[in-house]
C-alpha cells in the first residue's frame, strides 16, 4: 500500500500550477496548457485509482 500511495503522490507533485491571482492569466496559452496537462494526471489517477479498487474488491469477494 505504501508503494501505491508513493505512486499518487509522484503523479501529484508532477501538476503544473499558476498563480491564478495574476491578472489576465487564465487567458495564456501556457495557463491553458498547464491545465490540459493537469487533466491528463487527474484523468490517469482516476482510472489507477478505479484500477486499485477493482484489485482490492476481487481480492475481497474471494
């Protein structure tokens, strides 16, 4: 489990963030950028994190 949580964490600390409060941000193509790549992370630690449960119901019902 301690691997698991190692592996959220990594995917995690790779998120590109910006500072929102800077005006006009939200308009540039590096913000917008940033935020595609952060719902690729999210979107693949979704499907890892549906993948983890599917293991451990398995394991469960066995």
């Amino acid at each position: 489990m301690a691997m698991i949580d190692e592996i959220k964490k990594e995917i995690f600390c790779s998120m590109k963030f910006s500072d929102t409060t800077i005006a006009g941000i939200k308009e540039t193509e590096e913000y917008k950028i940033k935020q595609a790549y952060n719902k690729g992370l999210r979107d693949a630690l979704n499907i890892f994190n549906k993948h983890i449960a599917s293991e451990k119901y398995e394991e469960a019902t066995k």
